[in-house]
C-alpha cells in the first residue's frame, strides 16, 4: 500500500483546508485510515480516524465539530476537510493506513498503523 498526502497549505484562523490521502496499488475497503499531525517539538498525534469497512468515524477531541474525515473507495482517497483552523493546528499531517477485518476497529494510536504517506504542511496564521 502507498499513500501520497497532499492539499496543505498556508490559511489564516478561521479558514478552511482539504486534505487528501490517496492509496495506489491498492483498494481501502477493508483498511482504518487515520490521519496524524506532528507539530515542532511535539510527539505525532492522531486526530481522525475512518474504518472504511464498517464506516464509522473518530475524533481526537481537539479536533471534534471542526474537522470531517471521508473516505471514497471508489477513488481510494480519504479526505481530511478541517474548518475553524487554529494556530494551534499548524503541524505536518500524515495519513496512515492499516489492514482490519473488523467491522468497528478504530484507533489513533501510530503504532498500530503499518502504512504511511508522506507529510504534508499545514500552517495556520493568527
């Protein structure tokens, strides 16, 4: 599985981003995406997650009411839409991917992802 992260960028507080993950030589259906961020000096932390064979969605609670993970197994692309941005998200976001037969797996836990993308950058100006 490969994931290529794009759609950072610069926005001012209060604007909005789109990320996307797109996978090659492979479908998503019975992988979680998570999406990760890594700010200077701070650990990797995960923010939402999307279990693409159950469909269900998980939030980091300093992201939940602002950020929206979807996925489109059609296009193998999980999308990242973030609104309401803070300083405070300003980080390198990486998308992750990991293989599950479970209807209701989640996490946001790094180490239990084997799939990773390239970051991307979003900074968010005050």
């Amino acid at each position: 599985v490969q994931l290529q992260a794009s759609g950072g960028g610069l926005v001012q507080a209060g604007g909005s981003l789109r990320l996307s993950c797109a996978a090659t030589r492979t479908t998503l259906d019975y992988y979680a995406i998570a999406w990760f961020r890594q700010a200077p000096g701070k650990e990797r932390e995960g923010v939402a997650c999307i279990n693409n064979y159950g469909g269900s969605t998980y939030y980091a609670d300093s992201v939940k009411g602002r950020f929206t993970i979807s996925g489109d197994n059609v296009k193998s692309t999980v999308y990242l839409q973030m609104n309401s941005l803070k300083p405070d998200d300003t980080a390198v976001y990486y998308c992750a991917a990991t293989f599950t037969s479970d209807y209701y797996y989640w996490s946001l836990r790094r180490e239990e992802y084997d799939y990773w993308g390239q970051g991307t950058q979003v900074t968010v100006s005050s």
